[in-house]
C-alpha cells in the first residue's frame, strides 16, 4: 500500500480519499479550509445520471448571443476577465462541432454507467445509507420548440443509457408537481433522476470518515515537487514526501499542474443559488426551467434554486442579482415561491469539452488528476474516485479513460 497525498477535499478529493482508505492506502488530504463551503456543498443536488450532453455543442452556440444580451439570462460573461479566459472561450468554440460533441457524449456516458453503482459502493466503504432516493425528474418548457429540442436529447439519451422519457402536458407536469400553477407549453418527465439528501451533509460524511481513519490537513498545497524517492507537497506549513499525489483542487488545480509543466483549460463557471429551509411545502421532484438555465430541487431539509452559467475569474466579486432573477423567473411556474432564502455562489471547475480530467500526469504516474467535473462534481464523485483508484494502481492505463486524459491539451 502507498502513502498518497491527496489536494482538496471537496466532494471529488473527499470521496476519492474514502476509496483509498478502504483500500488500505496510508492517506492525507489538504484542504485549506476544511469547514468551508466548496462548490460541491451548493449543488442542485442531483445524481444526474442522463445528463451526457456536453455543454459546448452547435445548438447551445445558436442560443448563446441572445443568452449574453441577457445580463441575469443563463450565461454570462464578465466582460473585464475576457482577456484571462479567451485561451478557454476559444477551446470552448472549437469543441462545439458535431464531431467532437459525439465524442465527448460517448465518453460522459461511460462514466454514468457505473456512476450510479459507483456511489452506492462509495457509501458503504463509509457507512452511508438513505442518501440517495429516485425522484425523477420534470423540465418544463415555454415553447413547443424547446420541448421538441428536449426530446430529441431524451432519446439519445435512452440510446445510449436505455433510460425513459416521457412528454407530458401542463395537466401532467402538475399532478406530479402541484406547486407548477403558472402557464407553460408542456413538459419531459424523466424517471431516472435521483436527488442526493443534502450536499453538504454527504460531503461531512466522507469528510469525517477521512478524519477518523486517515490525516485531514488544514492547509492548501501550493507546489509539488518530482524526486527519486517520491512527490514532495509544499504548504505554507512546510513540506513533506509522498509515493503518489492526486490532485482534485477544483479549478485551483491548474496552478499545481503548471508547476509540474503541464498545460490545462481550466476555468471558472460560477454558478448561484436560493435555498429555502423555512417552507411549509416542498416539491416532490426537482424540475427544471429548461428556457431560463436554473433548476428547484427538494432537499431533505430545505428547498434550493440555482444554476445558470457566469465565466470569470474566481476572485471576481459575486453578483448575487443573478439568484434573485432566478426566483423572479420561478414564480412565474411556482407563485408559492418566497422572498428570503440564502443566497451562495460556487465556483465550478471547468474545462472546454465538458470532460474532467480523470487521468496520470505525463510521464510521471506517481500523480493522478482529478478535476473539472463542471456541473456534474456530486454525480461523478463516486465513479471518479473508483477510476482515481485503478490510475493509482501500478496497471496499464485503461485505452477508455483516454478522452479525461491531460494530454489532450499538452
């Protein structure tokens, strides 16, 4: 067994190092702030199992210059951080072609076939039951177009992963989500969806199961260093060898790749949300405003609404009008929907082809990349820390794993 050090503890690094320990490896994980809030505690909170469409793709361009009008629509842009995100914007733009969309929908879907096994096993290795229940799921839609476009994505969806669909009416959506009063041309309801608990109540688990039986380390990794006898991870609190490192820093994760002399896109795709603990209702299912880019999902304490897409760099200040549009725009569909409710923003670690990076550094297997999942952090969590395992074995690499591999932008 290894002693790995382990960069980040949100919900990838914390499940990634549960997986470890139950295999018998000597873990440490770094965290700079292990009580903090990381991006994967205010996830919509679902285990979105048919979502393989990447974001980049011919469709999402012909919506994004009407998007950008939008200063609170569903994608927006700091205009000052252009200059620090182009090299991505244009990654971005050269991913959106039929070609490669395919692609990367073929890979996504390699990594929701397990993932729903994934963390199922992921929770036993720490003792975690009830945390997952199947809801499914109802995106609703203002316009016989946008319900046309969701049902052709359902059905290449059911082609790839078998799951169903179904168009439904107004009439249907709510018998199944009575809180839907206001108009709306019709509705997709997708029984695959499952809803996680809590976010954040999941990650204090893996994270507490990792303080128990492994070292959680308050302090962020600044710089790793290649040696004969192993990987040496610098802090501000000093230094100290490891046989292997993954990192899993989220978006911060590009500075350790850097200084090993890799090249990555990374970048910044904030994102905002409400959550409401005080209702006297809830929804039964989380549903989605296709047209608008936000979702309401039903925790197990609370009702939360959020998404929608800001590219900038992740000191630029937050603009919490963005969350309060989303709930405009909500009670258009759910006029029960209050003021009030907290608001936070995530930072989502992103790359241009929707792909993480699941992959070794080049030439160097002793370290393991594991990071920008985009939206999908919570639903990848498990199946990423299975992969994390197997790269961290002394095994030929898996031709599969090949499109999450860094390589693709050395």
């Amino acid at each position: 067994m290894a002693r790995i050090a382990i960069a980040g503890a949100g919900i990838i690094g914390a499940a990634i190092a549960t997986w470890l320990i139950d295999q018998g490896h000597d873990v440490t994980v770094f965290e700079p702030e292990p009580d903090g809030l990381p991006t994967s505690s205010g996830n919509a909170s679902l285990i979105a199992l048919p979502e393989i469409a990447p974001i980049a793709s011919p469709g999402i361009l012909s919506a994004v210059p009407g998007w950008l009008l939008d200063p609170l629509g569903p994608l927006t842009l700091r205009w000052t951080d252009v200059p620090a995100l182009l090299p991505w914007l244009l990654a971005f733009l050269a991913s959106a072609t039929p070609a490669r969309g395919a692609k990367a929908r073929e890979a996504l879907t390699l990594l929701m076939t397990t993932a729903l096994a994934d963390h199922e096993e992921l929770g036993r290795k720490a003792g975690l039951t009830g945390h997952l229940r199947q809801t499914g799921y109802v995106s609703v839609h203002d316009s016989e177009k946008s319900v046309a476009s969701a049902l052709h994505e359902a059905r290449v969806v059911k082609a790839a992963l078998g799951y169903d669909f179904e168009r439904i009416t107004p009439e249907r959506a709510r018998q199944l989500v009575p809180q839907l009063e206001g108009n709306f041309a019709g509705a997709v309801y997708q029984p695959s969806y499952w809803t996680a608990s809590n976010p954040l109540t999941i990650l204090r688990h893996y994270q507490a199961f990792v303080s128990g039986r492994a070292k959680l380390v308050p302090a962020k990794v600044t710089r790793l260093v290649q040696g004969d006898n192993g990987i040496t991870v610098t802090t501000a609190t000093g230094k100290e060898t490891f046989d292997k490192v993954v990192v899993a820093a989220g978006v911060w994760s590009r500075d350790l790749v850097r200084g090993l002399g890799a090249k990555v896109l990374l970048e910044n795709e904030r994102g905002y949300n409400t959550t409401f603990t005080d209702l006297d209702w809830n929804l039964p299912m989380p549903v989605g405003f296709a047209d608008h880019g936000f979702i309401a999902s039903p925790l197990v304490d609370g009702l939360r609404v959020g998404g929608a897409v800001e590219l900038a760099k992740p000191d630029t200040a937050p603009n919490f009008a963005r969350a309060k549009a989303m709930r405009t725009k909500m009670r258009r569909y759910v006029p029960a929907l209050p003021e009030g409710g907290k608001e936070w923003m995530g930072r989502r670690p992103s790359t241009p082809d929707s792909l993480p990076v699941i992959s070794r550094h080049p030439g160097d297997d002793r370290i393991v990349y594991a990071f920008g999942h985009g939206h999908l952090g919570l639903t990848l969590s498990a199946v990423t820390a299975r992969l994390v395992a197997s790269l961290i074995a002394d095994a030929p690499p898996d031709p599969a794993l090949a499109p999450f591999s860094i390589t693709r932008f050395q």
